[in-house]
C-alpha cells in the first residue's frame, strides 16, 4: 500500500490549525474544545442517558475516524502488541498493568482536575484561565520531572 501521509505532520502546521478550532468554536458556539467533556458525553449516550452536548459525540467520532483514516493513509493499521521503546524493554506481562494504571490514573486526574491536557492547555490557557494556566504548567514541569527519571532509570533507552 502507497504511504500518503507522512509518519508526523510538522507542528506548524498542526499547531496553527488547532488553534484555529479553539477560535472558531468559540465563535460559533462559545464552548471549549476538550477531549475528556467528549468521552463524558459519550459514555452517557452509551448508558442510555440525554446528553445535551450532542456535538460533542460526533467530535469524539470524528477524533477516533480521522486516526483511523490517517493510519489507512499511512500504508494501513497495524497490529501489534509492541509499545515503542517502553514494550522493548519491559515484558508484556509488565507492560499490560503499566498501561492500565497509567490510563486510569489520567483518567481520574482529568477527571478531578476539571478537563485534560487538550482543555486546559489549548482553551483554557487561550482563554486565560487562571486554573487552566497552573494545570498546564503542572502537566509541564510533570511530562519534564518524568522524562528526566526515565531517562536516568533506564540509562537512556527511555
């Protein structure tokens, strides 16, 4: 299969076009942009509850169609059981409760902190919001504080 995307899209491309997302649902229907107010909505229409949002759910349709679109553009899909650099180094008897607590934990912390990094980061720190400008910065100095400790803990594989 041709390969019609490239393995990354520059992000000065990406950047400027999220960007313009926020702006523009703002405009349009002054709501934030966020990820975690999707996946909210849609496990309510999934528990057969009213949601009030319905866009909100074709937005989280569209997120998973556009990366199932781009990973068919990019030579197709691939199956594995492999996670980079990480399922290199760890057995996947590891790796499997690693990933589960790690998705859990981000879950709850989007959860408890009042949206995720998509909604703190793009709308609320675009908007200036006060909570939404020291949750980024946590995300922050958190991504840089757990990249340094990998780093030293695996001699550079991580």
């Amino acid at each position: 299969m041709i390969q019609l995307l490239p393995e990354r899209v520059p992000w000065y491309i990406v950047g400027p076009l999220m960007g313009l997302m926020v702006v523009a649902l703002y405009a349009l229907a002054n709501r934030p942009l966020g990820v975690t107010a999707s996946y909210v909505n849609v496990a309510a229409l999934l528990r057969n509850r009213p949601t009030r949002e319905m866009w909100r759910v074709w937005f989280f349709v569209g997120l998973f169609s556009g990366a199932l679109l781009a990973a068919l553009l990019r030579s197709g899909p691939t199956v594995g059981l492999s996670y980079g650099a990480l399922g290199a180094l760890v057995p996947l008897a590891v790796l499997i409760p690693i990933l589960f607590i790690g998705g859990v934990l981000m879950g709850y912390g989007a959860r408890w902190g009042g949206g995720c990094t998509s909604g703190h980061g793009l709308t609320g720190s675009a908007s200036l919001s006060p909570a939404s400008l020291v949750a980024t910065a946590t995300f922050m100095a958190t991504a840089v504080v757990v990249t340094f400790i990998l780093h030293f803990v695996t001699g550079g594989a991580l």
